[in-house]
C-alpha cells in the first residue's frame, strides 16, 4: 500500500479520535453533535475519495464566515467559551476535510484536533477522557511516523533519481509495537509529572465547568410539599466514604448528613430568619475548626460532593473539624456548614462529627422566641402533644414520646390526599395520617412548640445505599430527607426523626453493575480529576510515616540487640539461615554443574568475626592465619567454626558443608559471651 493511503487513513483516525472527545463535552447538545456527525461522515467520505480542490480564498471566506457565527453565539446565545468554541472546531474539522492537499493542510488540520481534545479536558469529568486521550496518542505517534518517514521516502528517491520501493513490512507488527511502547511510556511520564508537578486552580477554565444540581430543599425558605417533588430523582448527590469505624456506624443508625436548618413555619413555607453566621477559623493549610468543640471520637467522613445548587457542605451533625480546598467556610445560627458562594464543580473534603450528634449550644433570647414560634391554628396539634407526654416531665422523654407516636401510628406515601383539615398540618395528624418525611418532621417540630421545647426543621440526606466494589455510600437525589432537632435543656439539640421506618429505606437498589461502574467514576474523579495539592501533601506525609515507622522497628530491633542476648542470637540465626538457605536453593538448582571454590569469605565466619570483636575485643591481625588466631582466641566454638570455614574455603567443599551445626555454634558463641573455655 501506498504512503498516501496510510497518511488518509491515519489522518481518519484522528478525526475520529477529536469527535470522540467533543462527545463528552456536555455543553454541547446532542442535536449539534448529531448534525456534526452527519456532515463529518460525508467530508470524510469525500476526503478519501480524493475531492477535487477547492480555492484558497473560497476555504478563507468560510472559515471567516464560521469564525463570526462562533463570536455571535458566545456573544448572544451560549456565553460560554467551551461551549462557543467546541462547536466552532466541530464544524471545522467537517470543513477542512475538503481542503486538505499539502502537509500544511494536515497540521492545520491535527492542530483543530488537538484543540478539540483540550476543550474536552477542560469540559468533561468522565472517565472515558482517559480511553479518548490514549487513543489521541497513538493515532498522533502514528501520523508522526507515517509523515517523517513519507518525507525521508521522498528524500531517498529523489537522491536515488528512481522510486524507492516501499517495505510491505513497514507498517506492520513492529511498527504497532514501536508506537505502543511509546505511547505506554507517555502516558507514564506524565503520570509521574502530574502527580508531583504542584497543583494550581487555573481561573480562566475553571469559572463554571459544570451544571449544578437542581433543587430548592437547602435553600431559605422550602414549601412543605417540596421535597417530596425530588424523592423519585435518581440523580447522584454525593458519595461518602467512612474511612474509620465504618461498620460501627452503619450499624449504630441510619446516617443523617445534615444541611441546612429551618426555624420559621407559617403554615405553608419553613423559612430561615436567623441569619448571622460566624467564620470559622482556619487553623493551618486547609483545615478548618470549631475551636468551641472537642475532637472526641470524631466519625470521619471523606466526601466527594457534586455541584449542588446551594452554599450548604453536608456533614453529620456537631461536626468539630473539615479539610478540603476552601477558602473560607461559614457556620450559621443552624449550624450549617456553608461556604460563600456556589460551587460549580465537584467539591472533595473530610470532616470529623461526634458520634452522639448533640449540638452543644445555648439559646438567647431571640433564638428562643425564633424556636418556639407557631404558626395560626394549631389548638387540635397542642392538643395531641398534650394526650401524647402525660404524666411526662422531662424534655427528652416527651420528645421521644412524640417521635415513638408518629413513628407508630402514621403511614409513609409520597402521594398524599386532601383531607378535611384546615391546614396542611391539620390534614396529615388528624384525617388522612399519610405523608412522607417533610410533614413528619413539620408534625414533631410544631408540637414540640406547643409543649415549650424549642425545635427546627432540618434539611439533608439519607446515607444511601452502600456500594461494596468501592466501601462508599452512593446518596442521590431521591435520599433527600428531613427530620427535626430540639433543643434539650442541659443537653444541647439532640436529633429525632420521626418518618415512619418504611420512609427511612431505600425503595430503589441499583444494580451490581451499576455500583461497579459508579466505582469507575468515583476513583476517576477522585484520585484524577479532583487530585490537589493537599492530595500531594497527604501523599508525602503517607510515605514519610511509613519511612519513620520502619526507622522505629529498625531501632527496635537494635535496642532488642543489645539488652536481649537470647533474641539477639535468634535475630543472627535469621539472618544467617536466609543468606544459607538462598545458596542451598541456587546449588540445587546447579547441582549437576561442577562445584567451584567460593571466591568470598563465608558469612558466618565475617559474623563470628564481629561477635569476638565485640564482645571480647580482640581483632584478627593481617599477617594471621585464621587457624592462629581461633588458637589465640582460645574458644572452643571459634575453633571449630574455623575447621568449617577452611574446609569450605579451602577443602573444595560446598556451602551446605555442616551448614546444620554452624546456627548452633554461632547461638553457643553468642550465649557464652566469647569468653576463653
């Protein structure tokens, strides 16, 4: 085959490989992306078929053209650059196709691709970029080769004055081996250089790189109906991992990631009316605590967080400390985690809670008056919370009675009827008796008012369903949840939920294919997309521990030495036994090979060597003969583990030579101190 047949059919591939990339970018609808397709189809076709040339000015005038329809659309229409732009290299690769003759056509050409693979890079989290960007190296190494080689054929033949025959051969399985290797090789030098090249938030691209998630349940005023809306989306919220005492939670109760706290109910709307916030303080590089709270017993919870349409971070409840890659964080009046304003991509951070979720916190005056408000009618409600804690004196128990009543006599549907009530209240406690966690939680904080316990609404998630290929919980849309905290005297705001237990299970399960896949993407965006400066230094602090644990088993081990004589000659025996063992394995495998003198001193003579020298001072002099000096020695066990060392070094014997008495004498040598018999 021909170079040019090689050169259209890479330069196919490369294309390919480009749309491949502008398929996951998601600003990008898929009507143009189906239009694109079609009109690349046929420019390729036509591309290979050789189409006849088209003008240099006429190929300028279009190229204008599209250049002015891509600054109108990012003007007037998208307003966003990757989205304006991806569309405009798009429809110019389908363009080009028709004008591609000489070599500065084909880089022209490469070059929209390649920037057609960078504005997928700065677009997409998915973990398909990584199989798209493999394939870009390949086919790029692959069109390198194919032109410097059609070029150095061109040289050949013309130096030659007469065609040099092409090699059918050239292109074949070295070749694909060659560029294999390569591209094997690129993509682990820029593994190694991205992750220890410092990371850097770059502005220009990283101002919106996604769509937020939709919902209005952490906002400041929720209509009580609202959340329900959202229960059937299957939308993935977040994951969170419990890198500590994960079965101990899972087992103890359903996890409550909390986000934001209501105060205010009108009868319709909750509202959040207390609005001051506090700072909280950074203590070092990207950690932030409570300093008003005790780190005691802390459950972590590592948590990658998709762009939620809120300024809310969701934690279990008295959280004391976070990291992550913030700037500044912010603690409101409800105790909501909130950072300053939305973000617009994936957010990673850890943050420790107590494990008994109490709030530790005291109400003034206005707080109170907030916490206890009621709305209009509600004398059948008080009524209720009255008959329901008789004979009750305590807050806690009360609250709980009331939690224990809802629990017990009410039913979970996600369809409600209009009853008879004149609230919507009024209907779900006293004539249909069915609701979902909205009205459950609406129905305990209202009558905890009524009976004097100040309580708030509280807007979070339910921990989802667990993934066991990843050991994280996935937590969509559709966990969305609410529940109540009251305010107990001498306690602190202790959490209740009152939804009965069928609205506390997940109705969906998802496949094991599906939370395999989900795995997939979690590690993608966790240990590639989301990689930070902090990962880095978490990492070094990782492999620093591990080199000063094994520097503290290594001093162990001397201190043991040095007081334990016992465990130190056991220490030697290991130690000699490997090295012996290792010989034995390797003369065995030789054994039909004729046996050579060893042309190095035995270990355990060198060791013997070292244990006379320290423990009773004496050194075997140059001029000496190791026979002289195990007679000058006068011990009985130098002496013989000389016999042994000549006969091995000198005899023409083999390692294995009484290599079972040598750990004996060396144990006896070693107990005895190296004292004379």
């Amino acid at each position: 085959m021909s170079f040019n047949w090689y050169i259209r059919t890479v330069t196919i591939a490369l294309v390919s490989v480009g749309f491949m990339a502008t398929l996951l970018i998601e600003e990008v609808g898929w009507g143009f992306k189906a239009g694109c397709l079609f009109a690349t189809v046929i420019t390729g076709y036509l591309f290979v078929k050789r189409p006849p040339k088209f003008s240099h000015l006429l190929w300028n005038i279009i190229a204008v053209i599209i250049f002015a329809v891509f600054i109108s659309d990012y003007i007037l229409l998208s307003k966003d650059l990757i989205a304006s732009g991806s569309k405009f290299l798009m429809v110019l690769v389908a363009l080009k196709l028709l004008d591609v003759n000489t070599r500065r056509d084909f880089l022209l050409l490469f070059t929209i691709i390649i920037f057609e693979v960078l504005a997928a890079a700065a677009s997409t989290v998915s973990p398909l970029f990584f199989a798209v960007l493999c394939l870009f190296i390949i086919t790029s190494i692959w069109a390198m080769m194919i032109f410097n080689l059609k070029r150095d054929h061109e040289e050949w033949s013309k130096q030659s004055s007469s065609e040099v025959t092409l090699p059918k051969s050239l292109f074949g399985a070295p070749f694909i081996a060659v560029t294999g290797g390569i591209t094997i090789a690129s993509v682990l030098i820029t593994f190694i250089l991205f992750m220890i090249i410092p990371r850097m938030s770059v502005g220009f691209f990283n101002i919106k790189s996604l769509d937020t998630i939709k919902t209005t349940a952490f906002s400041d005023t929720v209509k009580l109906g609202e959340l329900g809306t959202i229960k059937l989306d299957p939308t993935i919220v977040m994951r969170i991992e419990l890198p500590e005492s994960s079965e101990l939670v899972r087992k103890k109760r359903p996890l409550h990631m909390k986000g934001a706290t209501l105060d205010t109910y009108d009868g319709i709307n909750w509202k959040r009316t207390l609005f001051k916030r506090e700072k909280v303080t950074r203590t070092r590089m990207s950690v932030f605590e409570h300093l008003g709270r005790k780190n005691r017993d802390a459950i972590r919870q590592d948590i990658m967080l998709e762009p939620v349409n809120s300024t809310v971070l969701f934690a279990l409840p008295d959280w004391n400390r976070i990291e992550g890659g913030f700037i500044r964080l912010f603690n409101d009046r409800g105790d909501a985690i909130r950072v300053p304003t939305v973000p617009y991509r994936k957010t990673k951070y850890s943050v420790w809670s107590t494990p008994d979720g109490i709030i530790e916190d005291t109400l003034n005056e206005q707080d109170m008056m907030a916490y206890l408000a009621l709305p209009e009618k509600t004398e059948l409600i008080m009524a209720l919370a009255k008959e329901v804690t008789t004979n009750m004196t305590e807050d806690i128990d009360k609250a709980r009675a009331i939690e224990a009543h809802l629990k017990g006599n009410y039913g979970y549907s996600l369809t409600t009827k209009k009853g008879e009530g004149e609230t919507p209240l009024n209907d779900f406690l006293f004539y249909t008796k069915q609701g979902y966690c909205e009205q459950y939680a609406t129905a305990m904080a209202i009558m905890l008012r009524t009976i004097d316990i100040p309580s708030r609404l509280v807007t979070g998630y339910l921990e989802g369903q667990w993934n066991p290929f990843g050991d994280y919980y996935v937590v969509r849309q559709q966990d969305a949840h609410s529940w109540v905290e009251a305010y107990i005297k001498d306690l602190g705001w202790v959490t209740f939920d009152p939804t009965a237990n069928s609205g506390l299970i997940n109705a969906f399960s998802y496949s094991k294919l599906t939370m395999y896949m989900d795995t997939l993407i979690w590690r993608w965006n966790r240990h590639i997309i989301n990689y930070s400066f902090e990962d880095q230094v978490s990492g070094t602090k990782g492999i620093e521990s591990r080199i000063s644990a094994l520097i503290k088993t290594i001093k162990s081990f001397s201190s043991d030495i040095k007081t334990n004589s016992k465990k130190r000659g056991n220490l030697l025996l290991i130690v000699l036994l490997i090295p012996i063992t290792a010989v034995m394995v390797i003369f065995y495998i030789n054994r039909s090979k004729k046996r050579k003198h060893p042309d190095k001193t035995p270990l355990f003579y060198l060791k013997m060597l070292a244990v006379i020298k320290k423990d009773n001072g004496m050194e075997r002099l140059d001029h000496e003969t190791p026979r002289a000096f195990a007679e000058r020695t006068g011990i009985m066990e130098v002496t013989e583990l000389t016999d042994i060392f000549e006969k091995i070094r000198y005899g023409n014997k083999g390692l294995e030579y009484k290599s079972d008495t040598i750990p004996g004498l060396m144990e006896k040598l070693l107990i005895n101190k190296a004292k004379p018999a």
